[in-house]
C-alpha cells in the first residue's frame, strides 16, 4: 500500500513538472494576429525573408523622403522661400519627430502590433505630404512637411527596423542591413524622382504624387509584416536600463553622431551650386549617389560585421570613417570629382552605422526589449536630430562651409569616443571579435 502511495506521489509530482515547462512553451503565448511565435530565430525561411522584404520597403517609402530632403531644400532656397538655415529646420523638425517620439512608437508597436502602427503611420504620412502640397510659407511646411511626415515615418519606422531582428540571430546584421538598405535606395531614387518631378510638373502634384507612391507601396506589403515574438499589451518602460553604464554609453554614441548624421544629405545639393557650381540636376545625382552608396554600406558592412569585424567593433569604425571623411575630404572639396568621392565614402559607412546601431543595441540588451530601447535612445537624441542641421546653417553662415564640415566631423569623432568605451567594457582585448 505504501508503495503505490509513493507510486501515485512521483506520478503526480511528474505531471505537475510536465504542467509548469508546458506553461514555458510558446505554444501556449498569446500570440496576436500577425504574429508567430519559435523557441529560436530561424536564420532564414520564406516568412523571415519576406519580413526583411516588407522592413525593406517601408525604409525604401518612408525614410527616401526624408533622405531626398536636399532636393526640396535646395528647391526652396532657389525659389528664395528663406534663408538656407530656416529651410533646413523644416527637415530638421521631421527627422526629430522621427527619433523623438520613438519610445511612444515603440511603445504602440508593442501592444498594438506592429501592422497596425505601420498603417497607421503610412496614412499620417501621405496626409502630411498632400497637405504640404498647399503651403506657401515655412511655418505651414514645418507643420505638414516636418512634424506630419516624421509623425507617420517614427510610427511606421520602429516597427519596421525591430522586424528582422525578431527572424534572425546568426545573419542578424546582414538581414537589418539588407531592410535598412532600403533607405539608402530609396534616397537615391526618390532624389531623382523628386527632381525630375519638380521639374515636369511642378510642387504640388509631386508632392500629390510622392503622397500616393508612398500609401500604395506600404499598404501592399502589409501582409508580409509577420511578428514573432508576441505582443506585450502589459508592457512599462524599463527604466532600470539607465542604470546600465553601456546604455549612457549608447546613449552619447548616437547623441553626438546624430547631429551630424543628416548634414551631408541635407547641404551636399547648396554645397555643390554654391562652392563647385554644378546645376541642380548634378546635385540631385550627388544626394543619389551618397544614398546608393549608403544602400550598398548597409548590405555589406553587415556581413563583415556579422563574420569577420564584429558588430560593435564596425559600428565604431563606420563611425570614425564618417567623421574623417568629413573633415579631409568634404572640407577640401572645390570639384565636382572630390564630392563624388565624398558621397561614395560618407553615404557607405553612414549606411553601416545606422543599420549596426540596433544590431548593436540587440546584442548587448537582447531582442525582447529592442523596439523599446531602440525607441528611448532616439527620443533622447531628438534634441539633436532637432538641432543638428539648422545649427549646421547657422555656422555655414557665420563662418562658411569650412566651418559646417569641421562642426560635423568634430561631433562626430566624439561618438567614437563613447562607443570606444562600450566596446573595452564589453571586451578588455583589443583584437577581439566584438
């Protein structure tokens, strides 16, 4: 008899075992629609490509306006609608919306799902672009161009740049740099396809134009936006993250390189009439080429980073590159020649830095936590998304383009400080694979 006493004890004790690691199982998570759910990231298959293809897209549609953003400024200034460093603040207010409101889009991915913040955010968007399309003055363009258009990009982009890191570990730095190409390609066609459009057919209905090439596109890639990892409707704000030296580290990393990170893009066309004296149609080539090269930057810098570099270890380097590149290069570029040269090396390791930022951040502090954390870093970093280019306008006024290039290439070389010390606190050997 006490023997099946016990019999019946270990039984029940097993099955209370089996009981608990099934609570474990992502079988039994809520999963939202959209959403799929694995123990480890596959590495590949058809739904994790095809999520890299949406991402891809989404970055090509959305952020190609704000990197084609030159063509409108340099547009604006020959049209005398303000001085040069007003013009940029217009640009300057949609990529802080961008970054800015990171947290709350990350946040509203989170328990809402990512299609539907995608949605969301393509419809702000196109609004933001049909009603820029009836301004006359820089106050109404702020508002549509600026803070509509970087409401809708900040809603559609963190989603979409926390994608592919939920489908891959091992080729996690080529997926993220494969999607986040799209930014650099779309840059490169929405420059020219701006241009050639403000040229046939004039503001308004490029702007009617852009609006609808943009909604169209990302409404038919909505189906391939696949989750995962399942929402967490519950979710707060980590806060303890802020205690973890590495984050502030981050933190300052992107901060510094960020203020300078859309100088290039932004002043490459008034730089190329104004010092070189190209026509507007070889400076829209110059803003294609640098977001070309930027596409290729993103692609290849991330299988090196994922195989032979190490992702935080090429983070840095892009990161130095960027900055002398702008203070030996750009600074001395009198010929049309040199800003090809400078496009080409600024656009592809910029490229590499953007798309290892949140390869970066995932490695360290995990993939679970990414769409927030990646959200925190930019909302912090606004403040110089904000102020970076219309401070970049104000000391190309007050002390000319030699200036503007070493006030870029200065700030930047001091993220290379702060991400230098995340790496050796990651790592205390100089040739490790980091």
């Amino acid at each position: 008899m006490q023997s099946e006493d016990k019999f019946l004890a270990t039984t029940a004790s097993v099955e209370s075992l089996i009981a608990d690691e099934r609570k474990l199982e992502p079988s039994d998570l809520p999963i939202v629609e959209g959403s799929l759910v694995a123990d480890v990231a596959p590495d590949g298959g058809a739904d994790a490509w095809m999520a890299v293809f949406a991402s891809f897209t989404i970055h090509f549609l959305g952020l190609g306006v704000l990197y084609s953003f030159g063509i409108y400024a340099a547009y604006y200034s020959s049209n005398n609608l303000a001085p040069i460093s007003v013009i940029s603040f217009i640009g300057a207010i949609g990529a802080s919306f961008l970054v800015g409101l990171g947290l709350v889009s990350s946040r509203l991915a989170e328990k809402f799902g990512f299609r539907v913040m995608i949605v969301i955010g393509a419809f702000i968007l196109s609004i933001g672009l049909l009603l820029a399309s009836f301004s006359t003055q820089v106050w109404q363009l702020v508002l549509t161009q600026g803070v509509l258009v970087g409401t809708g990009m900040s809603l559609s982009y963190f989603p979409a740049v926390s994608l592919p890191s939920q489908w891959f570990e091992k080729r996690r730095g080529l997926a993220t740099g494969i999607a986040m190409s799209g930014s650099g390609l779309g840059g490169l066609v929405m420059s020219l396809l701006t241009q050639s459009m403000l040229t046939k057919i004039g503001f308004e209905w490029t702007m009617c134009a852009t609006a609808l090439i943009i909604l169209i596109g990302i409404l038919a890639v909505i189906p391939f936006v696949k989750t995962r990892l399942p929402s967490a409707p519950q979710s707060k704000t980590d806060w303890a993250v802020f205690k973890d030296h590495r984050f502030l580290l981050l933190l300052g990393t992107g901060f510094f390189a960020t203020f300078a990170n859309l100088v290039p893009v932004y002043f490459l066309p008034a730089y190329s009439i104004d010092v070189v004296g190209v026509s507007k149609t070889d400076a829209a080539v110059l803003v294609s080429i640098y977001n070309g090269s930027s596409a290729v930057g993103r692609i290849l810098i991330g299988i090196g980073a994922d195989t032979v570099v190490g992702r935080l270890n090429s983070l840095i380097l892009c990161t130095f590159l960027s900055s002398a590149s702008m203070l030996f290069i750009w600074t001395f570029a009198h010929s049309y020649a040199l800003l090809v040269l400078f496009a080409c090396v600024n656009g592809f390791v910029c490229g590499g830095y953007i798309s290892l930022f949140p390869v970066v951040v995932g490695a360290i502090f995990g993939v679970k936590r990414l769409p927030s954390l990646i959200g925190t870093l930019m909302s912090i970093s606004a403040i110089a998304n904000l102020s970076g280019t219309p401070l970049a306008g104000v000391v190309r006024d007050a002390f000319g383009y030699t200036g503007l290039t070493l006030f870029s290439g200065l700030l930047t070389l001091v993220s290379v400080v702060f991400a230098l010390i995340v790496r050796f606190m990651q790592e205390p050997s100089f040739f490790a694979v980091v």
